[in-house]
C-alpha cells in the first residue's frame, strides 16, 4: 500500500463556531456547555453511568431526567415521527439522516423479529424521506451474541442452532432487500472483535447480492485493529471476484478497553493497535486506500478528527474528485462534531448524521459510550466542550472562559 501523502489540505475552517453553531440557541448551546461539562468529569461520568444502569434496573421514574438532558443531546426522539423535526432541520444545512434504532443488547427471538420489523419500518419512511438515504443496523441486535460467537469461531452448529442461525440470515435479507427496493444504504456497524468474523461474513453475502448495480450495504471496518488494512484489501479483492462494489465505513473502534481487557484476561495478543499514533496511521492509509480506489468502491469516513476530514479533502483533490462524488461521504454523530459536519456540508462535501432514535430506557448503553467518549482525556477538555465555551464567547457570554 502507498505511503499516504502529506500535501497541504483544503481549507476547510472548522474553528468557526458561528457557523457550525448558528442552528443552537444561547439556551440550547448553554444548556449543551452544562452537560459537556459535566461529561467532563471522569468519575461523574462514572458514577452517572452505574446510577443510571441501576436506576432503570429498579424501574425508577428517571426517564424524564435522562430524556431531558444527555438524550435530547445524543437522540433524536422516541418515535420516527418524534424525529422528523431533527431530520428536516438537518436537511436545511444539507446533511444527510443516518437513522439508528438504537436498542440494543437484547437476547430473545422475539426480540430479534421486532428489531427486525422495526428497522423495515423504519426503512419504508426513509424511502419517503429525501433526507435519509442510510439506515443503520447493529447485527448483535438480530442474532444471539452467543451464536455469533459460536460462528466466528467457526464450530460446527447443531440442528436446533442451525434453524436459528438460518432464522437470522432471513431477518437480515429482509432488512437489505427493503433496503435495495427503496434505494436506501444499510450500514452494517462494526462491534467486538470476537463477534466481527460472523458480522464480516453476512456483510459480505449480503453485498454479493444487493450491491451490484450500487452500493446497499456497507460494513463498518474498525482501523483501530492491527489486521483491519488486510480485511480491507480481501474486501476489496472479495468484491471483485464476485462482481459487485465493496462499500465501507471507515471508524476507529468504540470497543478498545474491552478488547484489551478481554484479550489480557484470555491470554491471546491485543488485537488492537499499540498506540493511538499506529490507530491514526492505519486510519489515514485506509482512507487513502479507498479514495485511491473510488472506481471500484464506496467509502464513508465516520469520524469526529478533523484531520481525517482535512485529508479526505486533499485525497479527494489530489484524486480529482468533486467534494460531493456520490461514491464518498463523512458522517458524525448526533450532538457532537458539528463544527466538521456542517463546515463539510458547506462546502459540498455528502455529510451525515447518525441519529439514534427509540424508547429512553433502550438507548442506555448507546448513551453510556457517548459520555465516555466525552470525558477528559489526559485532564484535557473534551473537543466538544473546547468549541461550544468559544462560541458561548465569541456570543459575547463573560463567565465563560473560551
Ligand atoms: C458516524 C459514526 C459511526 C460509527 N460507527 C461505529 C461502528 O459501527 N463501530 C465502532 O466500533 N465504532 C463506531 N463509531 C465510533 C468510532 O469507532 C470512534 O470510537 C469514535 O468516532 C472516535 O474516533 P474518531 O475517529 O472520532 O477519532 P479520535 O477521537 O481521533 O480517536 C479516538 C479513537 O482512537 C482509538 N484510540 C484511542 N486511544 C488509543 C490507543 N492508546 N491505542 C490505539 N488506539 C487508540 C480508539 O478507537 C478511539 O475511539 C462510529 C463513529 C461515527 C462518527
């Protein structure tokens, strides 16, 4: 692979805040500063985290606690229909919905079939909605884990597992055919690595199949693993043998701490990257593979570092590609990154939000990750609250240092 180039990157000013904050209020964006900073704190978070698993445990009355403030950060609504305000505001800046029904960790059959009918519904509205054009699924909310394990281990199933592995593959079909008929995207996110083997393999038969003429499905392929620029080069070698597009989405991983844990108490190599410099490495040659290949690929860099945004930007000029080739988009979560993703959009660039939607209660675990990911690191300010107290600044608001 190709030593990534270092040439100047395109102008792309995501330190300004007017801009990307022009759709928030002083009171949403104050409100935004109090829980950024709070989420600042790593053994608030910690506490917060255990209290809130607990409180919902007991069946205590803090969902409207929970809704009022990291949720309606994170979330867009309980319902499609809740959500529909978030999406079309979207829309007015030119970014694109990436709607997640974001329940997960469940373990039943009947569970399984209602996320399944679920994400059909949910893929009927986008194909009636301009501004969706992806949904995403998470395959450990259609499968048991413990069989997804089972298969990635590659073990023989017995008859009873079999029926349910095929159970499964059939939930999965459904979900991409609906996808493939209403033109819509299906990320297939990536999760553990001991449950990836199994994710990998559906996501690749379900490629074969639904994205020969564009792409439908595109997996998710976490550069923060040591063998993931190998994966994806079989990808795209898989791809071309079988005759369709190879479509990804380019992360980092969210999983790291239970990965090495997992790994250590086990006894097997860490899969993934030492230090986060070799995570960056493998991140940015990866991108510059795929860009490298756009003929033959599609890829989404799903990111909130700006200087994987700035060099998507200079890949894409020093390639020749218009900011908005169809066969590339970046995508950020919802309520955080703004800066990037509406600085891209401006721009011209395809940008998405992944918006996590469903009942308070469900999307604990999705939030649980959302305020880790948003404590310190190293006694630093989190990224997202560094940009917010310069807006609130800059908006002329005295107690707030920038
Ligand atoms: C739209 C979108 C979709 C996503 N979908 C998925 C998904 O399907 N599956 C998934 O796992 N994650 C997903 N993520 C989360 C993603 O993997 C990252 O956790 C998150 O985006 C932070 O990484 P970053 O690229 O923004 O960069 P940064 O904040 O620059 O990098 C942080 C990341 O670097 C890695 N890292 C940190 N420290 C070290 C270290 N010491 N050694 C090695 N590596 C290190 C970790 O992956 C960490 O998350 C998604 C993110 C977005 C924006």
């Amino acid at each position: 692979m190709n030593q990534v180039m270092s040439k100047p990157v395109e102008a792309l000013p995501f330190e300004d805040t007017a801009f990307a904050f022009a759709h928030k209020s002083d009171r949403e964006l104050r409100r935004s500063h109090l829980l950024f900073s709070l989420m600042n704190n790593p053994a608030l978070v910690d506490i917060g985290a255990r209290l809130a698993e607990w409180a919902f445990r007991l069946r205590l009355p803090v969902g409207w606690l929970v809704k009022n403030t990291i949720y309606r950060q994170f979330c867009g609504g309980e319902t499609i229909d809740e959500v529909k305000a978030v999406i079309r505001q979207l829309g007015r800046y030119n970014i694109k919905t990436i709607l997640d029904y974001g329940v997960e960790a469940k373990t039943t059959e009947e569970d399984f079939e209602h996320s399944a009918e679920h994400l059909q519904k949910t893929l009927d509205y986008a194909a009636d909605d301009g501004y969706i054009h992806i949904v995403s699924m998470k395959l450990s909310g259609l499968f048991r884990f413990a069989l997804l394990e089972k298969v990635n281990r590659m073990e023989g199933l017995d008859a009873a597992e079999n029926a349910e592995w095929q159970q499964g593959i059939r939930r999965v079909e459904r979900i991409c055919q609906a996808a493939y008929n209403a033109g819509i995207l299906i990320h297939v996110d990536a999760e553990h690595s001991w449950i990836q083997g199994a994710i990998d393999r559906i996501a690749w038969t379900m490629s074969e199949r639904f994205n020969r003429e564009q792409p439908i499905v595109i997996n998710a392929v976490q550069m923060y693993r040591k063998d993931r620029l190998a994966f994806l080069e079989a990808s795209l070698e898989h791809a071309r043998e079988h005759g369709y597009r190879c479509a990804v989405k380019l992360v980092r991983g969210a999983y790291m701490e239970k990965e090495r844990a997992r790994a250590a108490a086990m006894g097997y190599p860490d899969p993934i990257h030492n230090t986060l410099e070799d995570t960056h490495n493998a991140y940015n040659r990866a991108l510059e593979f795929c860009i490298r290949h756009i003929d033959e690929m599609y890829v989404c860099n799903a990111t909130h570092n700006e200087d994987s945004c700035r060099l998507q930007a200079a890949l894409m000029a020093q390639y020749k590609l218009p900011p908005g080739h169809p066969m590339t988009a970046t995508a950020q979560l919802y309520g955080m990154s703004d800066n990037i993703s509406y600085t891209m959009a401006r721009a011209g660039y395809n940008v998405e939000k992944y918006l996590p939607y469903g009942p308070v209660q469900e999307v604990v675990p999705y939030l649980i990750r959302r305020t880790r990911e948003n404590t310190s690191a190293g006694g630093r300010m989190s990224r997202e609250l560094a940009r917010i107290r310069m807006e609130l600044h800059r908006r002329g608001d005295t107690k707030i240092q920038s």
